[in-house]
C-alpha cells in the first residue's frame, strides 16, 4: 500500500468546479453501493431461479396465495443470506482492485513521495487505542441496549455471524475493512482533506461511512470509527494504519463473539461499567500519546 501524505489543496490536481468536486467525493461512495446492492441482487435472482426450477409447484400456488408468497418470499431470503457474505467478499474483492487504481492515481496526482516513518512502539498504541474505543463502544451498545431496539441491527447481525468462524474472519475481518479503507479513507478522506481542514474532512467523511451503513447503531458506530482512522491516518501519513486498526477491531468483534466473552459482559452489568471505565482510560493514554506524533508530511495542515 502507498504513503500518504495530506495534500495542500493544490489546483495542480484538485478540481475547482463545484460539481466536479462534488461527484469526484462522492463517485467512490457511490460505485461501492452499486456494486454490493448488484451483488445481492444478482445472489437473489441465481437463489430464486434455482429454487423455483426445482419448485414449479410452489411458485404457482404462490401466484394465487398472498400469505403462501410471503412465506416464499422470507425462505427465499434466508437462503440468499447464505451465499451473500461469499458475493460480498467477491464484490469486495472487485471494489479493492478498482478502488487502489484510483488511490495510485491520486497519489500519483498529488506527487506524494515521502515516505512515513512509524516505529514498533507507534503500531502497539494504536493496537492499545484501536481495543480500547472497540471495547468500550460496543459495552455502550450493551448498556443502553441500542442492538435490542433496531431490528435492521439484529438482522444484520445474523448474517454477520450465520457463517463459519473462518468465513468470518477471512470476509468481515479482512476483505472488508481493506475495501472499505481503501475508499472511505483512501479515497473520500483524501479527497475531501484537499480543500478541507482535519477536523472539517474527518467529519464529513465520518458522516458518510456512518451513513452507509443503514441501521441507526451502526451510523453512530461507523462515525465514530470514521473519526478514529481519520487521526490515525493523518497522524502516520499511512493507509496502513486506519487499515490495521479496522482489521484489528473486525477480528476482536468477532473472536470475542464467537468465545462469549460478550454475552458475560451482558449479564454482569457492574463488570461492564467498571471494566469499560477503566478500559476508557487506558484508551484516552494510548490516545494523548498517538497525538504527540509528529505528521510525516505537511505538518502545518492541522494548523488551518
């Protein structure tokens, strides 16, 4: 993956027109919603021709029956959730090739040619930081019982954790969060950041990747992260690092789901307050001392 290094807002690269400005943030955001609702579009159609070729009689009960293709209707996505987290990893796939074109170009554009320099030490903070913000949102989530209150929340999570542990990891805690960095980051982040202070660029493209992601917890989930791979990469001038923290943060998700280290945390609500208000402040150390880091290039811009 390249370096990055904020840009300064140069015409040489970045479109005055507002309207060419406007699609060109927006163009990355919209070709990975494109592609996805494709994806399950194309995984609904394949499911539902092969099962209605083996159920012909089915499907014409079904015609005449509004409460018989209701029912249809809900086996018949439940059997296309099955394949979507293998069309997802595949579109994701696809997103990834076309998405590090555009970011190459970008940085190609920008002229961007120094080099980050991040040590052991600035990679273990942002470990400490990453578990630290991941656990102590999610014990929110927990404690106010948001997940409990958004069906579209739930039934996301059913396909999140409906395949093997393996597929989990491989899809969720690998293929996505690069896709996802790649654009929102890479791409969004970078492009909105040319003409924008950090604060107003992180913002913005916070808002956006909280905003894809459909269901009210995982908005406010989303911005939050958003803002934390914002820091991280304008702070170690590398995709590398808000990439490594999601990647981190997806796996913790889902290897503490999977062992029940969660469910303990439900049931024992003091546990979960004291250990979060602890973990709070482990986090805010990790935090103070990421934001002693010198920029790797550009370091005026946090000063627009």
């Amino acid at each position: 993956m390249e370096e990055n290094n904020s840009s300064n807002g140069s015409k040489e690269y970045t479109p005055e027109n507002t309207t060419k400005r406007f699609f060109r943030i927006w163009k990355p955001v919209l070709l990975h919603q494109i592609v996805l609702l494709a994806a399950s579009l194309v995984t609904t159609f394949f499911v539902s021709m092969t099962y209605f070729s083996k159920n012909q009689e089915v499907l014409r009960k079904a015609v005449n029956d509004r409460g018989l293709l209701m029912q249809l209707s809900e086996k018949l996505a439940e059997i296309a959730s099955q394949y979507m987290v293998l069309t997802t990893a595949l579109a994701s796939v696809v997103l990834i090739i076309i998405c590090y074109r555009m970011y190459h170009k970008d940085q190609n554009l920008r002229k961007e040619k120094t080099k980050s320099k991040n040590g052991v030490l600035q990679y273990l903070l942002l470990v400490g930081l990453s578990i630290c913000l991941h656990y102590v949102l999610n014990n929110i989530i927990f404690a106010s019982n948001l997940g409990a209150m958004s069906q579209s929340y739930q039934e996301m999570q059913k396909i999140f954790y409906s395949p093997s542990i393996t597929m989990q990891l491989l899809v969720f805690g690998i293929i996505a969060p690069i896709c996802e960095e790649l654009i929102y980051r890479g791409l969004v982040y970078n492009r909105l950041r040319e003409k924008n202070s950090f604060l107003k660029a992180s913002l913005l493209a916070s808002l956006i990747f909280g905003a894809v992601h459909g269901n009210g917890v995982q908005m406010l989930y989303g911005f939050v992260m958003g803002l934390l791979f914002s820091f991280l990469l304008e702070k170690f001038g590398t995709l590398v690092a808000p990439i490594f923290a999601h990647v981190l943060m997806n796996v913790m998700s889902i290897t503490l789901t999977e062992v029940g280290i969660y469910n303990v945390l439900i049931k024992n609500e003091v546990l979960l307050m004291v250990t979060s208000v602890l973990v709070a402040g482990l986090g805010a150390m990790f935090f103070l001392q990421i934001s002693k880091k010198p920029q790797e290039s550009n370091s005026e811009i946090l000063q627009k």
